[in-house]
C-alpha cells in the first residue's frame, strides 16, 4: 500500500482534531446537568423557566479552567455540537419584509389611484401565495391600472429630489426602488441582530435568507414564544407629537355630532352591522386619513381591550340617549377629555370613518388611541382618544425615535416600570425647543402609532431625556427599552413561519434519536461479523471511525445536528459498508480464483474502486441537489449526508486497507483475514437466476401497481400533503392521560376552526394528537396566530373535559385532567409555494443530474437511459404504493422530510445501478464474443451477493428508524423502507434489462471500447 504514512497522519489529525471539538459537548452537558438539579421541582420535575435563566446567567461566566485556560459557558456552546431546535426545544421563525409601507414613504404618501389600486392588489396576490416578486407584481399592477402614466410621476417629488427625478424612466425607478428596498431589508436584519442579541437567550441564530425578503431567526430554550414574536415584529416607530387641548376642537365635535344625529342612525346601524360581521371596515369607511393600520382595537392582546371590543353588547346598542347627542358624546366618560369604555372603541371608530365625518375635522388633526387602557374608580375599562397635532402633515413629528442615543427600564415617580430615554445633541435641542414652546400643554409619546403617554409639560427640558410609562410589566419594560435602543424598522415584517417545539419533546426526540443510531450501528455490526468474520471486525472499525468523524465534523462546521440530520447519520450507517461489502467481495472472487492472498486484496481494492467512486457521487450528487434547492430540514439531512458518504470512503477505502496491510504484514495465509464462515464462503455464489428473461414479467408487474396507485391517487383527490405543502397551523398536543379518538375530536373540533381543513391524528402515543388546520392561515392579521390558538385550547377543552396548561411537563400527582401543547408550528402561504416549489426542482434536478453524469463515466446514452428509467420507476412505484396504502386508510403525511426520503430513494437505487452498471461494462469489454443476454445475466449474478447483503444492512437500520425514530420520522422511515425494496428489485430487473432493450449490438460494440475510467 503506497502513502500509508500519509493516511496514518490524516486520521490521526482528523481523529484529533474531532476529539477536540466534541470535548466540548461534553463539557457544556456538565453544565446543563448543573442547571437542571438547581431546577428541579419538589416533584422531580424540571422548571424549564429557571433551568433556562440559570443559563443565561453563567453565559458569560467562566464555568472550565484547563491547564489555566479559562472557558466560559457561551464559549462552550460555540464550539460544541450545536442541536436542532427539535432536538432541543425553542423557536424558529421566519420573517418577511412588507415592502407596502416602503413604496407608500417613497412615494410621499401619494394618493394616486393607479398607486393605491396597484399596490393593494400587489399584496393582495401575494397573500393568497401567489409567486412573484413585490416590485414586479407592483410594476405590473400600476401598469395595468393606466398604462400610460409613469411611475416617476408618483415618486418623483421634493422627498426624493436626490434620489428620482420627473425625468425617469420606469426602469430607473425600479432600480431605485429596488436599492431602496434592498437597504431596508439590510437594516432591518442589522436591527433584529440587536434586538435578539440583548434578548438574554444563549446562541440566538439569525440569517438573511438571499435572493428573498426573508429574514430567519432561531432561538433555543424560549419559554414565552409571544414575546419573541413582539419583540420580531414591533417597528417600534416612536414619535413625540403635540397635543391639541379638547377646547381647540370643540366646535369640530359639535358640528359632528349634529350632523350624525341627523343621519338615519337605524339605518347606519344595520349597514354597519353587514359591513363588519368579521370586523373589516368598509372601503367607504377606510380610517387610512385618521387612523394607523394598527388602530383597529378588535385584534389586541391580552392587555388591550381585546375580546370586549370585538363583540359589541347588543344591550349597548339600545341604550337610550337624548334625541339631540350622537354614540361620539354619549358614550363619553369624561368632560376634560375624549375618554371611552373600551368595548365602545370600535362603535366609535366606524362613526369617525364615515367621509362627511372627516370632511368636519381639521386637516391638521389626528386621532389616536392611547396604547393601553386604565381602570376606573367604578371598574370600567376605559381607552383614550388624542387629538394629535399634525401641521407638517400626518407621517412627520416634530420629533422622531432616530435622535434617541439610549433607552433602558426604570421606574417613574410611582414606581411603576417605565422605559427611560436619552437623546443626542441633535434630539436634544429639539426636545428642548419643543417643551419651551408647549409648556402647559401636553406632549404624546407615541410608538407604532399608539399613544403611550401625553404628560403636561411644566417647564422646558434642557438635557434631552424623556420617559415611556404606562401600565407595563418590568419585562415588557426591558424589551420596549431594547427595541428603543436598537432602533426603529424601516419597514414592517410579519411572521409567515413559526415553529415552537417544547423541551419536553426535544428530550424525547432525543432519546428517540440516540436509541435509532445504537440501535441500527449495533445491528450492522452484529450482522457484519456474522457474515464476514474478522472483515467484518474491519469494516466495523471503519464503520466506528465513520460516525466519529461525521460528528466531529459537523461540530467543527457549526452545522446543527437535528433528527433530520440523525436520519441522514442513521442511513449513512447502513450505506457505509457498502463500500467494504463491495471490497471484500472483489477479494473473495480473486481467492477463489486461486490468487493469494496480498495479490487478491490489491485487486480487489482495484476492481472496487470505480463501482465505489461511481455509486458514490451520484449519491453524493444527489445530495448536494438537496441541499442547494431544499429548505429547512432537508439542508440538515443533506450536509449529514455527504459529510457521510465523505467519511464511507476515507474509512472503507484507507483505514480497512491499513489494517489489512498491517494485518497481512506477516502472515498471507487466508486464515491472517479470514473473510467469511462456513456457511457464508458461498452464499448466492454460483446461482444462475435469469433476470433478463423475467424483464417483461417485472415491467407488467410494476406498471400494474403504478396504474392502480394512480387510480387510487385520482379516486381520493391526491396525496396526503402536510402544512409545508398547504400551509397552514399545526400543533402537537399532550394529553395525561388517553383521551376521545382523533376522528371524534376532529368531527367536534372542525365548526370552531370553520371546517378550514381540519385534521387530527395520533402522533407516537395514544396520549398525543397532531392537529392541523388551515384555519386563518392566509390572514395578514399579527393576532391570527393566537385566535386560532384559543380556539384551539377552547374547544379541546370543551371536547374532552381537561384544563389547559402552559406548562411544557407536568407532574405525575394530580394532574390527570390537563393537556399542554408540547410543540406548534405555522407555514404560511408563500412559504408552502417555495417549498413545494422547491421539492419539486431538487427532484428533477436530481434525475437530470444522475442522467449526465452516468452519460459521462458509461459513455452511453443506453446507460444513462436505463438509469433515469429505473429512478422513474422508483418515484411512481413508491408514490403508487402510498396511494394505495391512502386509498385504504393508511395516510403518510407527505412532507419536507417525505422529500428527502424520496430523494435519498433516488440516491440509494442509483447507487445499486452504477455498480451493476459497472459489472456489465466491465463484462462486455472481457467477453464481448457471447450472447448479451449471457453478458447481462451473468453480470446480475455476480453482484448479487453484493445486492442483497447491502440491502439488508440498509433495511436493518431503516428498520430501526420506523421503530424507534418516533412519529416525527414515521413518513420517511416507511418511504426508506420501500425504497430499499424498490430500488434493489429496479436495479436488477429494470434499469439492466433496459439498456439490452434500447441497445442493439452495434451500441454495444461500441460500449465494449469505451475507456475505462479508474481512480
């Protein structure tokens, strides 16, 4: 063996270097264990609130001293092997930029209708997950409102003189405005970084999605997913506005009020009541002039006036009132100032929002609810509305929040939390100037369009510091302070993914995860040296070196191991020994040829070598299709998957041949590598099985089953498609004990989400459901997710008589009632059409792929044919056998993780082609004088030891990962599992049989010369 001194120092600096980097895995887990006895509950449980906040109070202390180094616990976690949320336990959420408002600011706030129209209906298309681009959408949309007007005739004006003049073209604003966009979204991630940095969460992960308007964040261990979510999603657009006193408007109320109480208001009532049953506005009755898109008080949370305002009392409505006052002073519940009961918002909304209202106020006047409600002396929920002060127009404060330098929690003169601010010199002289000139009078701080407080000015503040109070926690405080401090968005963004998994399921995905690797390594390593003897000792040495390298190598790459990625180790563990099945056959067919020992085992590392490059880079290949194309858990399973096959090759190529060359130093006798047992040293060896003569018997058998796979995919409308595909709501909920059977809970579940595709399925364990909905998915309302959530919650606890609990675990004493959602996760509508969209093309890339390179090492269009047909075959036979099994009942979600069992099917079958392949091409250059036939058949044969002993390995760990993967891997275990099938019975009954059908003997003469190509 030539280079042994290399390969030698290669492992051992690979070896090392893995060592080192798992060793920190291992140290941090000290930690962790640490923190959870300083957790754990009277009850044995574990406080996952403490446990993570004793984390984060060591995250930057040093927790490790070797030989005087220090360590501390973020640095740990830096360098360890980083695990997947699902493995762990937080949230994943993507963020898409709205561009609307941008275009709106751009534009100066035109009220062009070609604009207007274009951009409503620009957003309108992509709710509904429509593809495309915004600006193009947009671009499109304005031109086919008027397609003689120019878009610089709407955004050339005195805002943007240095950026478009009335001179550009359309392609010139469109350049702009992409660059314009472009920085938004550059500043926007740049601002959430901050933001997620002083959150006070260890290793928070945030990316910039290219090519889209997407930003992704991950935050392991949260235990408040709605507080992240407004922490995401706040603009944080602070303002200080001046506030008109209620006698400078006075006679504009008078004069709105004469004029309502001389409209038919029994008939405004019922119009009202038709235009707003869902609680939408009227395009007549659009607040866009008066209010922000946010004053909509029905969709607030928990501390605004939420559920009282979406449901008028119908008892108010009938209230008596003096003939001559209309609801906007009736319903009044001060004199000294626009105060409402909140459930009386919305009523006095919809009056404001009539145009002959608007038409009686100011045009220098906005109205503004304040942001918080207060309490009465009689209990009453009462809301603010300001009179704000706006003569340079309704989008421009006197002052801005770009002049705060520092923000930070305090506590105002009654000690309640507040948020106190300091501004720079600019901010300064202006805060200045505006408190000398409205002394007396009150100042708004408003953010996000809400008023937070409107203090009385008493004397000029020279310094620049203001306060933010209101009726805030100390927690709520903080993240105002930290939003502040970051800076406001220049653009909105809107959650159209979030994934929430619990600790609870992490741990169990864990273990799930860990008893699959156990399980499926020990059975191949059991089977090996049953089979191969002291070569199955050696390629589990190789085996064991394969999975630390893998490990160690996704820990030096920062890469995040999640059950995907498990998966993908779990496969790679039944594909590894392919390579030593391959070699150690190669050498059994040279001894019993006669040839030594030395001699057989560096020919039959030659002979190996092509079948082994061969088969696998179109694995590899179709892997890395993956993982450019694919999303999410696919990119993880992808990267464990060539850094798999990577690690195979080095072991099964380098590392056995080490041990054989230092094995066989003294001894060539066979007994120094003994390669097979009695009962093995002939296995299939010898066997004649006709396979070629059998092709016509397999093609009407398999395409019996793909015909009836299509007539029972047509009979029940499709396939069973998940939320990646649809979108949609899906939650994994726990029960204490074993509750109603999913198809009761569905029947009674589905009228409370409105039949929006309800579905409820076991998931593991009779104690836990996986339900789905599509249920408000395509709603662009920040408070869906959390409608639906309490629908939810509401109607499970109705259904089944248990209580809800927030708690992620719970105690084995006394809680036989409860249920608690363990995990949830959102795809929205856009998302879903880039995933299917994106499944799609790494499927086809991935055959195209597979196609030319076959094409470039055969030289043959025949084999790359033969190939493509067998993956074909694979595909629609697989999919014919999952409708069938959803015809009688037995529904596969199909999925993100179906995919990569799909394409990994595609890897695996093409893996067993190239090396039957391999084998004919090799027999057709040494025998090219018999019958082709004989050739073919004769090849099938002598690979099918190799066929079947690496299939059963694959199937053992597949195996394994269907029993003990849990529910999560269920659809792609089972799909493996057919494949392996599928794709050995292709191998050698379709792709071969193939080539002899689509060849004639010319082509195969000429494919006896083509050149060889060895590594």
């Amino acid at each position: 063996m030539k280079n042994k001194a290399g390969v030698i120092g290669l492992t051992v600096v690979i070896s090392f270097l893995c060592a080192y980097y798992l060793s920190f895995s291992f140290l941090s887990k000290r930690v962790e264990d640490r923190a959870e006895i300083f957790s754990q509950r009277v009850d044995g449980s574990i406080d996952h609130r403490v446990r993570q906040a004793y984390l984060d109070s060591v995250w930057n202390e040093p927790v490790l001293d070797i030989l005087g180094i220090s360590f501390t616990y973020k640095e740990l976690k830096e360098t360890e092997l980083n695990l997947g949320l699902d493995l762990r336990g937080g949230m994943h959420v993507s963020l898409e930029i709205s561009p609307g408002p941008l275009l709106q600011e751009l534009s100066g706030y035109s009220q062009d209708s070609s604009f207007r129209v274009a951009l409503a209906q620009t957003q309108q298309r992509l709710g509904r997950g429509e593809k495309g681009y915004f600006l193009d959408i947009f671009e499109e949309a304005f031109h086919a409102h008027d397609p003689d007007k120019s878009l610089a005739s709407v955004f050339a004006h005195i805002g943007n003189r240095n950026k478009i003049n009335p001179s550009f073209s359309d392609v010139e604003v469109m350049e702009v405005l992409e660059r314009e966009l472009e920085q938004a979204i550059d500043r926007s991630f740049h601002i959430l970084r901050a933001r997620l940095d002083q959150f006070g969460t260890s290793q928070p992960n945030i990316q910039r999605l290219q090519g889209t308007q997407r930003i992704q964040v991950e935050l392991p261990g949260v235990d408040n997913p709605e507080r992240v979510r407004k922490l995401l999603q706040g603009v944080a657009k602070l303002e200080f506005w001046e506030v008109k006193a209620l006698a400078d408007i006075e006679p504009h109320l008078r004069s709105i009020n004469d004029l309502l109480v001389r409209q038919d208001t029994s008939h405004l009532a019922s119009l009202s009541e038709k235009k707003d049953e869902k609680g939408q506005l009227d395009k007549d009755e659009d607040l866009s002039d008066l209010f922000s898109e946010e004053d909509s008080l029905a969709t607030q949370d928990k501390d605004s006036p939420t559920d009282s305002i979406a449901q008028e009392d119908e008892k108010d409505k009938e209230d008596v009132k003096p003939k001559n006052v209309s609801d906007l002073l009736a319903l009044l519940k001060s004199n000294q100032a626009l105060v409402y009961e909140v459930k009386d918002t919305l009523r006095i909304n919809r009056l404001l929002g009539k145009k002959e209202v608007k038409a009686l106020l100011p045009p220098d006047i906005r109205l503004l609810w304040a942001a918080l409600p207060t309490q009465s002396s009689s209990d009453l929920s009462l809301l603010e509305l300001y009179p704000i002060h706006a003569p340079r127009g309704l989008h421009k404060p006197p002052l801005g929040g770009e002049v705060i330098r520092d923000a930070r929690q305090a506590l105002d003169e009654f000690a309640r939390p507040s948020v106190s601010m300091q501004m720079n010199s600019k901010g300064a002289r202006a805060w200045r100037n505006l408190t000398r000139d409205n002394i007396g009078k009150q100042i708004a701080v408003v953010l996000d369009d809400r008023v937070y407080s409107a203090p009385v000015v008493q004397s000029e503040i020279p310094n620049g510091s203001s306060q933010i109070s209101g009726n805030f926690s100390i927690e709520e405080a903080k993240d105002l302070a930290n939003i502040l401090k970051s800076g406001a968005l220049p653009v909105p963004v809107r959650i159209v993914e979030d994934v929430v998994i619990g600790p609870t399921l992490g741990k169990k995905a864990q273990r799930q995860g860990i008893i699959s690797i156990l399980c499926g390594l020990g059975m191949v390593v059991l089977f090996m040296i049953l089979y191969y003897a002291k070569g199955g000792l050696i390629a589990n040495v190789a085996l064991a070196f394969n999975v630390f390298f893998i490990l160690g190598i996704l820990t030096q790459l920062n890469s995040s191991l999640t059950l995907a990625g498990i998966a993908g180790i779990v496969l790679t563990i039944g594909m590894s020994v392919d390579a030593n099945v391959l070699i150690f056959e190669r050498i059994r067919e040279e001894m019993r040829q006669g040839v030594g020992l030395r001699k057989a085992i560096d020919l039959g590392y030659s002979k190996a070598y092509s079948s082994i490059i061969d088969g696998n880079a179109t694995t590899f290949l179709t892997a890395l299709v993956l993982y450019l194309l694919g999303q999410g858990p696919l990119k993880s399973f992808s990267i464990t998957l060539m850094i798999g096959i990577l690690c195979s090759l080095f072991s099964a190529i380098f590392i056995t041949r080490l041990i054989l060359f230092w094995l066989t130093k003294k001894s060539t006798t066979e007994e120094a590598v003994r390669l097979h047992y009695g009962w093995s040293k002939n296995f299939l060896i010898g066997k004649t099985f006709s396979f070629v003569d059998r092709r016509k018997k397999a093609y009407l058998f398999s395409a019996t089953i793909i015909l009836l796979g299509l007539v029972a995919f047509l009979h029940k409308g499709g396939l069973n498609l998940g939320v990646d595909f649809l979108g949609g709501r899906s939650y994994v909920v726990s029960f204490s004990t074993p509750i109603l059977s999913p198809s009761e809970i569905k029947t009674e579940l589905s009228p409370l989400l409105e039949q929006k595709g309800v579905e409820v399925k076991t998931y593991g364990d009779p104690k836990t459901l996986k339900i789905t909905t599509s249920y408000l998915i395509a709603s662009a309302d920040e408070h869906a997710d959390k409608e639906v959530r309490d629908r939810l919650i509401k109607g499970l606890g109705e259904i089944t008589g248990f209580s809800y609990t927030p708690r992620d675990s719970i105690s084995s004493s006394g809680d036989e009632d409860h249920f608690w959602i363990a995990s949830s996760s959102k795809v929205g509508p856009t998302i879903a059409r880039d995933i299917k969209e994106s499944s799609l093309r790494s499927l086809i890339l991935s055959l195209v792929v597979v196609f030319l390179y076959i094409l470039f090492r055969f030289r043959q269009w025949q084999f790359g044919l033969g190939a493509i047909i067998a993956l074909f075959h694979d595909v629609f036979f697989a999919l014919g056998i999952i409708s069938l099994l959803h015809f009688f009942g037995i529904a596969l979600e199909i999925d993100q993780i179906f995919v990569a069992a799909m394409l990994t099917l595609v890897g695996y079958s093409i893996n067993d082609t190239v090396i039957i392949f391999d084998r004919i091409r090799e027999s057709l250059q040494l025998r090219s004088y018999e019958n082709k036939s004989t050739i073919f058949n004769t090849a099938l044969n002598k690979t099918l030891s190799r066929t079947m002993i690496t299939s059963a390995t694959t199937l053992f760990v597949v195996v394994i990962l269907l029993l003990f993967g849990g529910a999560a891997l269920s659809s792609f275990s089972f799909t493996l599992l057919v494949g392996v099938l599928i794709g050995t019975y292709s191998s050698v009954f379709i792709a071969a049989p193939s080539i002899l059908d689509f060849s004639n003997k010319k082509d195969l003469a000429r494919g006896k010369k083509a050149k060889r190509i060895d590594v």
